[in-house]
C-alpha cells in the first residue's frame, strides 16, 4: 500500500473517531431519520424516532475505551446535564435500551472530540388536522386561519436558545402570477404551496389574487414515512385581495411602438403613449390617473378604462398610474407611476440651445446619408417650412414637422447650388418660431447619374433654377 493511501485512510479514521457513529436498533418499520443542523450550533446530528419505546441507540467506539455518555437540557433556563444510567458496554460499542427522549446526549469517546446529538420523540408532537375555517380577516394583506388541530412546534435547545426543527407542514392553495409576453400580457393561475415549521390554531397568509380552496397537509416526517393521511381542506375562498400591472408604449414618427420603462425625458409634443392596465380577478374598479405630482396628490384626469390612448402636448412633467380596486373599495392597488416630460417648443435648435439645422446636404447619394434636409423641431402643433432658389422663386414647401427635402424639384434632382428656405412654426406652449438661413447643395454621388466634374449626370438634374 503507497504512503498516499494509508494518509488517506489515517485522516478517514481520524474523521470517525473524532464524530463516533451513532446507530439505532428495533425501530420497525420507521427508521430514524437524520437531520444535520448548522454548524453553529454545535450539534453533530438530530435523531426524529417515530417512538423512542422498544428502540436502543448505540454508539460505536474507535478507541477501543467504554465511551462516557450524559443527557442535557436548557428548558430550566440554565445546562441542566447529567449522567445516563444503565449504558451496555459490550468491549467495542456502548448501548442504550432506554431513550430519555427530547434531550441532548454528549457522547464522549476517549481523548476524541465528544459527539453531539438530540433525540426527538415524534410521538410526543402529534399532528392532527381535523378542519380548517377562515378567520377574522383583513382581505387585503392577510388570510387567517383557525385550525381544529395541533402542529406543535419540535424544539431543540442549544446555549440556551431554542431552535425549532421544520415540520414542512404544507398549505397548498391557487393565486395569480403576472405572465409579461411581447405579444400577450396576462395573470395566470398557479398553484402554490406555503410550508409552515409548526403551526397554531390561528395562522396567517398572505392573501392569493384568486377563488382557491386549501389544503393543509404533512407534515416532512410522516411523508417520509409514507404515513401522511389526505389533510384538511377548507371551504372555498372568495378572494377580496386585488393587484394590477401596467405596460406602455411610445408611438415613434415612422408609425411603430417602442416600450416605455418608466421616464420619457424631453418628448416632443404631441408625445403619443399607449397605456395597458392588467386587473386581477376581483378588481372591479380600475382607471389610469394623471398627476402633476408623484405623489398623486392632484389628479388632474382620471380615465375609467384599462387601455388609454393618450397625446401629451402641454409642455412640462406629469406622472400616469394605474390603479385597481375591488367592489366594496376597501382593497385597492396602484402601479408603478410613468414619467412624461414633454420639453419646450422650438425649431432649429436642440436642447441647450445648439444649433441643429443642416446647412449643407447631398441629394441622391447613399440613402439614409444626409440625403434629406430636414429642420429639426419640437413640441410643434402648427408648422410650415418653404425653399427657395437664388431668385425667389418656391422649390419645395412641408408642412408635417417629421418631413423633409429630398433635393428634388418637379420630381429631378436640382443643380447644386445655394438655395434658401423659411421654416415657421406654433408651440404647442402657445410660442410662435420662424426660422431662416441657406441650403448648400453639393456635387451628386455619379451612380446616381451626377457629373463628378460639377455638370449634370445620365439622370440630369433640373436646370429649373431660373423660375
């Protein structure tokens, strides 16, 4: 055997002698199941038995000595340890026929670390669930129960504090769950299972968003030992607790929708949004709200519908919501708030005030390359833009804000050159714009039948500036 090996089999030994092993004898048909705390606490292992009557706990010892067994307890308020009598000794293991149960064991083997443990008594925490019946209730944020039972609580004490072992008691019941799809937003019944470490007479849930029945099963041990009997279930349950989600959507220029997060920063009037509201089951009442406040402390308009299709063209921040409540009003429920900045009106300049109307472009080149010459604008309900060639005379008008020039005069491309426009303009604030300045147009790109040299291509441009 290679000196690796037998330092792996010294450190094995070492690990066992240090914990022992504890095993137990005449348990029947429900063996002992093993629970293994934190390591916090000090404990090496927890022992739930069925019942402790007719059961031995033996301890296998690594040093060949008669390991030293004790009982212990904090119920009293301080270590309550003593002696465990009647230990078997049988020259490699110690025995004990009669468990004291609920109690810590210190099992000392030789000079090793002593081993920790408790035993619990199953029988001693029966669980019964005959009936479950609803409480007193507070619809909105609780469910209470009254339970014709008992879950006692399974306890352990270590230092003085005491530690609850979990039961996994189960509560299985139905509620809502909020689906966001990009095609189809919607609540979805699931089903839930609340699991309770013990359990009163009177508990409390949070409250499902939908009509349910519950039923109340378990506990771990008895599912364990295949002895968990059907439960208790209760009447069904008509839920008066109401929740809503809500989704929104900016109309871009080109027709489009893209989603809104939450803030829309400086918009350009009219802002077009397309709000969505999402109701649970018992929301009767639902509206979206606009405030100029986060707080919703003035609501300027309400709408009583789940959809609102809504421009915004007065300059400044307003807050919208959806909210929901149910029949009697006493459960109610608000979204999150969107942000809707629509900014000050202006034409040819940008926020902070630089200048943003081209003064050069190039007609009939790549498109979506300076091919179109438009005239930045914002918050405009009223516009009208004019273009000129060096004598005067009208080229090109628009009157939709988003259009542009596209370097064309009676459907062919002009001459490059200077040419001249006036853009005015009403703000949806009410200001009155105008602005004026020149266009230079530059040589055309030749696929696009312009002349690199500066004279007209195959396609020719329009020789029209003398109109």
């Amino acid at each position: 055997m290679n000196k690796r090996m037998i330092s792996l089999m010294a450190a094995a030994l070492a690990l066992l002698s240090a914990s022992g092993q504890v095993s137990f004898t005449g348990v029947g048909e429900h063996p002992v199941i093993e629970l293994t705390p934190e390591s916090t606490t000090g404990l090496n292992k927890i022992y739930v038995i069925y019942d402790v009557n007719g059961v031995t706990m033996n301890f296998d010892s690594y040093t060949g000595e008669r390991a030293k067994w004790e009982y212990y307890d904090y119920r009293s308020g301080s270590l309550d340890i003593n002696p465990v009598p009647d230990i078997r000794w049988n020259g490699m293991s110690t025995s004990l026929d009669r468990i004291i149960p609920n109690v810590g064991y210190k099992i000392q083997d030789g000079d090793n670390s002593p081993f920790f443990c408790w035993v619990v008594n199953y029988v001693d925490y029966p669980l019964e669930l005959n009936d479950l019946f609803f409480g007193s209730e507070t619809p909105c944020n609780l469910v209470s129960f009254d339970l014709d039972g008992q879950a006692p609580a399974i306890d352990y004490y270590v230092n003085r504090r005491r530690h609850v072992i979990d039961r996994q008691i189960e509560l299985k019941y139905n509620t809502l769950e909020f689906v966001e799809d990009s095609i189809n937003s919607y609540w979805d019944m699931v089903a839930v299972v609340d699991t309770f470490p013990a359990l009163d007479q009177a508990f409390q849930i949070e409250p499902p968003l939908c009509n349910t029945v519950f039923l109340l099963t378990g506990d771990r041990f008895l599912r364990e030992w295949n002895m968990e009997e059907e439960g208790t279930e209760s009447d069904l349950y008509m839920t008066q607790a109401v929740d809503c989600e809500a989704m929104a959507w900016q109309e871009n220029h080109d027709g489009t929708y893209s989603k809104v997060e939450s803030t829309i920063s400086d918009g350009s009037a009219p802002v077009h949004v397309l709000f969505k509201g999402f109701p649970t089951e018992a929301a009767v009442y639902r509206a979206w709200q606009i405030a100029d406040d986060p707080e919703f402390e003035n609501i300027i308009l309400q709408y009583n519908q789940d959809e609102l299709d809504y421009s915004f063209t007065d300059v400044g921040t307003v807050y919208v919501r959806y909210m929901v409540a149910n029949a009697s009003g006493t459960c109610e429920e608000t979204s999150d708030y969107y942000t809707i900045n629509v900014g000050v009106s202006s034409i040819g300049v940008m926020m902070g005030g630089r200048r943003e109307v081209s003064n050069v472009f190039s007609p009939g080149t790549t498109p979506g390359v300076n091919d179109i010459w438009k005239v930045p604008t914002k918050s405009l309900v009223e516009f009208h833009c004019w273009i000129f060639n060096r004598w005067g005379n009208l080229v090109y008008e628009f009157t939709d804000p988003d259009g542009g020039w596209d370097g064309t005069y009676k459907g062919k491309l002009v001459d490059p050159g200077v040419f001249y426009y006036v853009a005015k303009g009403l703000g949806s604030d009410g200001v009155s714009h105008e602005k004026r300045g020149d266009i230079t147009i530059i040589n055309y790109n030749q696929r696009y039948g312009a002349d690199p040299m500066g004279g007209n291509g195959a396609t020719g441009g329009t020789t029209g500036t003398g109109e």
